[in-house]
C-alpha cells in the first residue's frame, strides 16, 4: 500500500532574507549618505604675503597677458587651454618681456582654479605667485652658463643623486597616503562600532525570536 505524503507549506525565513538583503543595502546608503568612501585629496598652495608682492614690484615686471575667467565654464576651459600653450612658448622662448595674469572673481568656478594650478604643475613655469584673486606667471628661465674651453672642469659627474631623491619622494608620498588611508579608516570604525555592534546584535535577536516561534508552530 502506497502512503501518501502530505503536502507541506513552504517555510520562508525571513530574518534571513533581511539580513542577506536589507541590512547590506542600508549600511550602502548609510555610507553614502556620511561620504564614507569620499576620498579626500590636497593640494600644496603657498600664497606670498603683500609685502613681498609690493617689495619686487610684481605688478611691473612684465607686460601681462591677461586671462579673465567669468564663471561661464566652455568660455573659461577654452581660455585656459589658451594659456597653457601661451605659456609653453614663453618658457621655450625664454620671454623676458611677456608674463601672464590670470584674474578670478566670485562667480569662478572652483574646478577651473584646480584645473589652473594642474597646468602650472605640468607645464612648471620657474616663478609664479597668487595675491588676491590674481595669479602672476612669469615663464622665463635663464640658460646654463657654458663651460670655456680653457677651463680645467671638462665633464660634467651625474651620479644620479636627483634621479635617487625624485624616487625616494615618490614612495615617501605613496606611504604616506596608505598611512593616512589606514588611519582613517581605523577612525571611522572607531567611532561608528557602538552602531555596527547595535546592528549585528538586533539581528542575532531577531534571528532566535524568529527560530523560536518556528519551532513552536
């Protein structure tokens, strides 16, 4: 005689669907939410002071082209991409007259002034300097003095010493952003453990309430 088996409900536990769903999700937006995985970059800036500005008379010192950034971003992105290759060839012509004067106000766009000091660190003018809301470029640089024939020094010694210092520079800067990296997020767990505890023992809770009840039934 063959027995006939009894049809079953299907059991769907849900404390497990919120765990391998919800919670993730919410700790995703959580973290958004507080920029958790903003990362955050800096720029080295000096600024002279107004004294030295007045002192070498910087505002004299060449005949300035001037670059006046508005805020209308196309308009603004183009005359920068102007200044760039102006800049190029004062460099290359050793320009002793000529200079640039870049000029922002209010309404400037931020990225434009970070895009503006990413040129200067390509394009490595010798002198420039920022007073007020103006930026001063002077793009000359003076040629290396050739050896006479008569002098005793013939050959220039390279021992690499620049090459060894640029690459110490490099790995220095490398572990140091790691190292910040690290401390930060040691940081943020720090002071957001008390949450993440909350929330892991709420769903072992709810878990064993959930087990609990199934057993019973």
């Amino acid at each position: 005689m063959i027995e006939k088996r009894e049809k079953r409900k299907k059991i769907f536990y849900v404390p497990g669907m919120i765990s391998l769903v919800l919670i993730p999700l919410v700790c995703i937006v959580y973290f958004y939410k507080t920029n958790a995985f903003k990362v955050y970059g800096a720029i080295n800036l000096a600024l002279p002071n107004k004294g030295d500005f007045e002192k070498y008379e910087v505002e004299n010192l060449r005949e300035y082209k001037v670059y006046k950034f508005s805020g209308n971003e196309f308009d603004d992105k183009k005359k920068l991409n102007e200044m760039r290759f102006y800049l190029r060839k004062l460099s290359n012509e050793k320009d002793t007259i000529n200079g640039i004067k870049l000029q922002y106000n209010a309404k400037t766009n931020y990225d434009i002034f970070i895009k503006t000091l990413d040129v200067l660190a390509i394009e490595n003018p010798p002198t420039w300097g920022m007073f007020g809301n103006n930026i001063y470029i002077i793009a000359n640089s003076n040629s290396p003095k050739k050896v006479k024939k008569n002098s005793s020094v013939t050959h220039t010694m390279n021992c690499g010493t620049m090459e060894v210092m640029k690459q110490q520079a490099y790995w220095e800067q490398k572990n140091r952003k790691e190292e910040e990296t690290r401390v930060f997020q040691v940081s943020f767990f720090a002071q957001k453990w008390k949450l993440i505890f909350c929330a892991y023992a709420g769903l072992i809770f709810l878990n064993i309430f959930a087990l609990v009840k199934l057993n019973k039934r």
